[in-house]
C-alpha cells in the first residue's frame, strides 16, 4: 500500500471534493487538503472532513450475515453467496427472470454501474432494473434530452460561474448540500455578478442571495412561465438566436403568454414586483444561467417544470453560449455516471437507449451476447419498489436504502419484508439492510479504486489509499462471484472482473460512440489530468493510452484495445468541458422549446390536509445517513429529524421551539420537535429526510410519478399538523 498521501475524491455529493488521505499508525487515514483539485481547491465540508470515520466505525459490517431463526448471525463468505445465489436462483427457476429485481444507487462508481446492469441483464436476464438516482435528477436528465439532445448534469464547468453576469438558482441549497461550491457564487458577486434563488424556504443559500424568490412548493413551473411571459413582453427575447438555433419556439411563446404575472403571482405567491426584478438582473447582462437541483425537479410534472426552465435559457440566447445556460447540479456523489452506464431501467452504457436496436446490437457485442437475448426496459425505481413481493419475488440491492429514502416508505417497507429473498450489499446494517436474508459487506471509497463522473461531467480516479479490513468484499467480487454461482457451465463470471481497471477498459468500449463516450478516457489520463470532461472519443488511429507511467496503478491500456494496432499516434481527444457551443445534440442541432403550461400538484391543501409539506436535506448529514448517522461530529450538529414551521402556524397549534408536532399526510404519520422560523412560508412546513423510525419524513411523502422521468413528487404533498401531547 502507498505510505504518502493518496489523492482521491470524496464519498459523497456529486461536488465530489478533491482530498488527500495520509496513513496513520493505526491503519487508518486522515483527510488532507488537496488544493490541486479545481472543484474545491481543499476546501471541504464536514462530511468530507470526517468520512474516514465511517471506514473504522465500530459498526462497520465486516463479516458477511445470513438469516437464521429469525435473527442475521455471521456466517463465511462462501455460505453467504451460496444463499444469494441460491434465493435468486429459485425465484428465477420457479418464477422466470422478470421476478429477480436488482435495485442500485448513484453513490455506486462508474465500474460497479456498469457491472450492475451487466450482472442483470446477462447473468440473471431481468428487465427489473433501476436505481435511486431515479429519486434525484430524473426530471433534469428527462428534460435535458428532451431540449439538447443529451443530458450532462452541467453542461459547463463550474468555473464559469463567476465569470457569467447573474445565475438563477432553482431549488438547490447548496450552502448545506455542498458548501465548498458556494465560492463559486461569492466569487460572481464580488465580479458583479448577481444570484436569484428560488426556493419556497429562506435557506443559507437564499440569505446570500440578491433576490430571493419564494414559492409556494410545487408552482416552479408557473414561476418560471411568468418569467418567460415577461421576458416576451418586455421585448427582451433573442430572436435572431431563436430562428437560427431553436426550434419550437411558438408554441412555448403561446404558453407563456396565458401566464400573466398577476395569475402567477395568484399561483405561486410571488409578488409581480419580484418577478420583474428577476427578469432583469437575469436579462440585463451579457451572460446568465439557470441552475435547478431537487426543488423543480422532484414533482410530477418535474420534467415540464425544468422544461420551462430551459425555455426562458432559449428565449434569452443563453444555452449553448460561452458562460451561459442551462444546468442541473446533480446530488450524489456518482449520480451523473450512476445515470450513464445501464443501471438505469431504460438504458445500457454510454447513456445509450435499451431499446435502441443499434445499441443493443453494439453493446451485446462488447458484452459477447446475442442482442435477441437482452431484456427490453423495465419498472423504474418507485414502481419496482411497489412490485415487490407481487410480480417481483427476489431482490439485490446494492448502494441504496429505500427503507430511509423511498417515498411512501412506510408502504415500501412492508413492500420489503413481503418479498420472498433480500440480498443488500453494504458497509454498515442500514435501515434495509436490517430486513435482507443475507447480507454482504463490501469496501468503501477509500478501499478501492474505481471512477466517478461529478456534476459537471468530470470523470475522476477514486484511488484505493487503505486495506480493507478482513472479511469485506468490493460489490465487483461480488458480481464475480454470484455470476460463477448463476451462471452454471456457461463460465459468466469471466465477463465480471474484479479488477475496476479492467472493468473501465470494458466500459469504455461499451460506451464508444454513444452518448456519453469515454472510450478516450484512461486511468491514466484521469491520474495525470485531475479527471477528463466526457464526452471524450478514442480518435481513430491514436494510441491514448501510451504516454507516461502512474506509479500507484498499472492504468495502462487494456491489451485488446483496437487503437494500440495502429501505427500512427494522433493527440488524444481532450475531453469536453462545454457543450453545444456550436450546435446542440439533436438531429437538425437545434434546441428544443417545451410546450408546457402550469398544472397543479399531485396534492393540492384541503380541509383535511391544509399546509405543504417539502423535504430536504441538512448540511450534517447525506442521503438517508447510513453513514453519516455513524459519525459522532456529525450527529452532534444534527442529530435529529424536526419540523419547520412559521411562527403563525405554531401559534394555531399552541407549539413552542422544541415541542414535539406531529405531520399527518394520507400515507402516515411523523413525529419530530418544532423549529420555527420566520424562514418559511406560514402555509408550508419542512422536513429533512436523513432518519428513519418515528421521524421519517418520507413516511408522509407522494410516490405520485412525472409520466415521462418516472420521478416522485418529494418536494410537496398536502398534509396536517397537530401538536403532541407529552
Ligand atoms: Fe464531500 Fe460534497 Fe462535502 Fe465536498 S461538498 S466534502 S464532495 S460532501
């Protein structure tokens, strides 16, 4: 193992910091600045900071556990698969392959993605695919390929945000959910640039703001419309860039101009003054953007909402110009390459379409199968859950905790424990985990090398730094070993090595020509060049992978790849940092407007449910806080869930700071103690979704579905508040 600082990358949001791990007497490693890094430039948040503690937590999983009389007792490792192997088998014997589901997660690397979907399609053949990324960016990504033709979380670096004129900020408190990021919008301000948040609460990101915007939860889109409807009457549209680089555009225009700001102003609560603000400081200068994160794009009209969001970009000549445009800030570490590489239910490597006949055929070559025997697309991740212990008997999951994170997840927790078999891949005994027949435990980031892809499209190295302790496995062991135990005679488990390396090389030929094309991308070139923007192309007749040596990994080029047969050496493809600036991924290059008009949410107050509930997250904790509920720093800063509230709206319940309340929506019941704060809407309270138990935000929340993204409305339901009696 090295014995000098490693380089490596966070475990957690999709900022995915830069860091150093030095080794300690004890084994162990401690987080360094890593000033090198552009993203963070050593700067880190205190999940980051302490992640190390979560590699040497006393509750670390580090012996593999099978159900026995009710209870998970320890058991060796070769029982343990033999069991998994043995309850997926029987399900796929008795039930057909359909009945397996397999459920990842967008913390997962590019390499264990990609053998997930492989694991799924080749050695169990089921359709039943899909991971909790779906809960996060679906809408975005929908949305995205919708307009542009290809989705790519930031189509620019986040360098370019101090250098455009005024940025909108749709729904992301990026002051708690990635704080390291906040230096780029301090850095635009003190340019002269401005910031616009939209966000229904006054979050620490809406307080640094120059204008915050505060909607009801759930009317983005009517917001955004208004917008647009101004920008039209104020004479402020781009129509030269309109004719020459979109397409669609009338259609949107009709939309917008049914959306008087006094009938949005009715929607959304913003006052007209505001919005006319907004339009300015967003119209006035040479360059602006519109960034959205959770708040528009977790609503079941999450895809029409970001849709219009790109709209007032296109009317306004902002996408696919230098410092301009349109785009979404990802939420998990991984979640832009969790996206790209066939975890998805629709989807196979290189962000191709699984039902693309031209993909199946080039992806099943990669893979040395028979396009015919390829599953077609399956249940995204709500509705796989929901078939759980009906059409769905067995499941694998890998990278997720449903249980915490699920909407309705009172209902998918029973959903859990009705199916028939549970395998769970994990580091500590998760929520879901609890439930599993078996479960395995498997290296974390800082055991293993393997790649992810951060919210700007940025491919980086995650390098092994530590040991893993004895009697953990990586997920990619796993997917070797259970296709050995699955695949019969048919010898699968050559097709999953356990080596990412190895993986990578495999991925990258999947991937060629696709969408999002890594086939030039080596670990070598990711060692040497702080990570490569995709897409990046192997070019034709070059030899990307010969330059150089990388002293802490063999990163040399897989010994088959077709570009070491050429002779001539052309200069590798340097990745791509912005896109669309000449012409945007859709047949004709144009961009596409959205025909979109408000409509209301899934659940609109009544009598019996009068105020909104939205969910979030704090700056202590990350996802459903398997791991960072393991770290004592970070649960003495938030060790519990609690309820938002207006100081009007405690005073109709009688509560006072710290009074335990009770949230009712149609699907349960949550209890946690008041925070009240002039900070949110009197008609509107706030969850953070981190704990499970008593205080489980997503117990209240709406599996209702955007039709297109599949993506469930977590950021508004209608629900009651009652105080609790003590
Ligand atoms: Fe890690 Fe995100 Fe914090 Fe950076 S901002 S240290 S990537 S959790």
């Amino acid at each position: 193992m090295p014995n000098s600082a490693t380089p490596t990358h966070c475990p957690y949001c999709a900022l995915q910091c830069g860091m150093n791990l030095t080794p300690q007497q004890d084994g162990g490693v401690a987080v360094v600045e890593r000033p090198d890094f552009p993203v963070n430039r050593g700067a880190l948040c205190g999940k980051g900071r302490t992640a190390p503690a979560v590699l040497a937590s006393s509750v670390r999983l580090t012996s593999p556990l099978v159900r026995s009389g009710g209870a998970l007792v320890p058991a060796t490792w070769d029982e343990a698969l033999d069991r998994v192997a043995e309850g997926l088998g029987r399900t796929r014997a008795e039930h057909g392959p359909d009945a397996c589901g397999v459920f990842g997660g967008g913390g997962l690397t590019n390499e264990k993605a990609y053998s997930l979907g492989k694991f799924a399609r080749i050695v169990l053949g089921t359709s039943q695919i899909d991971y909790n990324g779906r809960f996060c960016m679906s809408s975005a990504a929908a949305a995205g390929m919708k307009a542009f033709g290809l989705d790519r979380g930031l189509p620019f670096p986040l360098e370019d945000i101090p250098r455009t004129g005024c940025v909108i900020l749709v729904g992301s408190n990026l002051a708690e959910t990635m704080p390291p990021s906040l230096r780029f919008f301090n850095e635009l301000k003190e340019n002269g640039g401005t910031l616009v948040v939209v966000d229904p609460r006054r979050t620490r990101t809406a307080e640094q703001a120059d204008l915050h915007l505060a909607p009801r939860p759930g009317t983005d889109l009517a917001l955004a419309l208004g917008l647009l409807h101004l920008v039209v009457a104020e004479g402020r549209v781009d129509e030269e860039y309109v004719a020459e680089r979109t397409a669609g555009w009338e259609d949107a225009r009709a939309a917008a101009m049914a959306h008087w700001p006094e009938y949005v102003e009715r929607i959304t609560g913003v006052p007209v003054p505001q919005l006319r603000e907004a339009v300015r400081l967003f119209c006035e200068p040479e360059h602006a953007m519109v960034l959205t994160a959770r708040g528009p794009e977790q609503q079941s009209k999450g895809t029409d909402t970001v849709g219009a969001w790109i709209n007032l970009c296109l009317a306004t000549g902002r996408a696919g110009r230098p410092l301009s445009g349109y785009g979404c800030l990802t939420g998990q570490g991984n979640g832009q390459g969790g996206r790209e590489h066939g975890q998805k239910a629709d989807q196979l490597p290189g962000y191709r379409k699984l039902d693309d006949p031209a993909a199946r055929r080039h992806v099943a070559e990669v893979w040395g199968v028979d396009p015919d025997s390829l599953p077609g697309p399956g249940r995204s991740a709500y509705e796989l859950l929901d078939a759980l212990g009906t059409d769905i008997r067995s499941l694998l999951l890998m990278g997720s905790n449903p249980v915490v994170s699920a909407p309705r997840a009172a209902h998918i927790e029973e959903r859990i424990k009705s199916l028939d078999f549970l395998a769970v891949c994990d580091v500590v005994l998760s929520e879901t985990a609890e439930l599993a027949d078996v479960v395995l435990p498997v290296t974390q980031w800082a055991e293993e090398t393997g790649t992810t892809t951060n919210l700007e499209g940025r491919v980086l190295l995650r390098r092994r730094a530590i040991t893993p302790p004895p009697g953990v496995r990586s997920d990619l062991e796993v997917m070797h070993e259970l296709a050995a135990r699955l695949g019969g005679e048919r010898g699968l488990e050559k097709g999953f090595p356990t080596d990412a390396e190895e993986v990578f090389a495999e991925l990258r030929r999947a991937s060629a020509g696709g969408p999002a094309d890594y086939s030039g991308i080596t670990y070598r070139r990711l060692a040497e060049e702080n990570g490569v923007f995709w897409p990046c192309p192997a070019a034709t007749g070059t030899a990307d992978d010969t330059a150089g040596d990388c002293e802490d990994a063999s990163l040399d080029a897989e010994p088959d790849d077709p570009a070491q047969d050429h002779d001539t050496v052309a200069a590798p493809h340097p990745g791509t940092p912005r896109l669309f600036l000449d012409r945007f991924a859709t047949p004709d290059g144009r961009a596409r407007f959205a025909p979109v008009s408000h409509r209301a949410a899934a659940e609109e107050p009544d009598a019996e449910y009068p105020v909104l509930l939205t969910t979030g997250r704090v700056v202590a904790q990350y996802q459903s806080g398997a791991q960072t509920r393991r770290v004592d720093e970070l649960n003495a800063a938030a060790p519990g869930p609690f309820v938002e509230l207006h100081p009007r709206l405690a005073a109709r319940l009688g509560a006072a700071e710290g009074d335990p309340v009770a949230v009712v929506s149609r699907r349960g019941r949550a209890v946690a103690p008041a925070r009240i704060t002039t900070g949110i809407r009197p008609d509107t309270v706030f969850m953070p979704f981190h704990w499970p138990g008593e205080g489980r935000a997503n117990t209240l929340t709406n599996p209702a579905l955007d039709p297109t993204s599949r993506m469930p409305e977590f950021k508004t339901c209608a629900v009651r508040v009652e105080p609790v009696q003590s």
